[in-house]
C-alpha cells in the first residue's frame, strides 16, 4: 500500500476502472486495471494498494498508475515540452502547422507534402526557422506528436550516411 498527496486546487474521483483529475479547466483521465490495483481517494490523498496478494506483477502496475497520476499532476501545474531540429542538406524544408496536422513541404524535393498527426486536444506545435517546439499538459501526447514529426521524414532505401535530412529531437 501506497500514498500520494493530491495537488492543491485537484479534484479527483475514482471510477471503475478509471481516475478522474481536474486542475482548473483541465482534466486528465488515467485508466488501471481494476482486477489488480485498488485506488482510494482519503483525505488529501490517493491510496493505491495491490488486489490480493502483493506479486511483482501487481506492485508494478500499481507503481506504473501512480507514474501517470504524477505525470498527469505535472502536466497540470506547467507543461510538457518537446524540441526538435529540422535537419536539410539538400533541398530547403518548409515546414507549417495547421490545425491537427504539421505539413512538411519540399522533403528531399518531393511534390507531394508529408504530414504529421498532432496528438491530443491541447498540445501545440510551433515552428521558427529551423526550430520546432511542441508543448502541451499531457506527456503522452507531446512525445507521441514529437514522434510522428520524426517518423514523417524518416527515409527509407537511401544511405543514412548520405541522406541526413529530417526532423530530430534536441537531447537537453
């Protein structure tokens, strides 16, 4: 059995087999396996517990929610950010968000523009030169949107040594 102190100004409910966290405007939904972890709500804080016996399955399931439920508090206090770097050697990029997707123009001189899903309801893209900042509250979705913009320009059948062009992310 563990704890974990609920933020200040949260609110949280536990359904079935979900956990409702409300921050202001922003909510945040982390779904668990009812069959193996138990979650309370006592007081100021969640009580996570394994069902039955405490095996190493268990504990780290109920380890795994307790990460999201502290990711889900973070990303309600200050936002997630993702930096990515347009890398081009051969032909110049262009690249722009619009709406849920982020259009990349003139990759390795293609006609046909490459578009990148931008994940989730509040994770923004902002492009300023050769630079792409993605940020938002939901960690998931701010690294799942930073993977996509990779995955789109990733070049298939060409030396990797030749051909380094493509978005990648800035190690900090």
């Amino acid at each position: 059995m563990e704890n974990l102190a609920i933020e200040k100004n949260a609110t949280v409910e536990v359904k079935l087999n979900q956990i409702v966290i409300s921050l202001g405007a922003k909510k945040f939904f982390v779904s668990y396996n009812s069959k193996l972890t138990n979650v309370k709500v006592k007081g100021e804080e969640l009580e996570f517990s394994t069902v039955g016996k405490a095996t190493k399955r268990k504990t780290a399931t109920m380890r795994s929610i307790m990460a999201h439920v502290k990711n889900a508090f973070k990303g309600a206090a200050n936002n997630f950010v993702k930096q990515l770097q347009v890398v081009y050697a051969h032909f110049p990029v262009s690249i722009e968000a619009k709406g849920k997707e982020v259009i990349i123009k003139n990759f390795l001189g293609e006609k046909l523009p490459r578009k990148a899903v931008i994940v989730g309801d509040d994770t923004k893209v902002e492009v300023k030169g050769q630079d792409i900042t993605v940020t938002g509250s939901d960690k998931y979705s701010v690294g799942q949107t930073a993977n996509n913009l990779t995955t789109a320009t990733h070049i298939r059948k060409k030396d990797r040594r030749v051909f380094q062009d493509g978005i990648y992310p800035i190690i900090q």
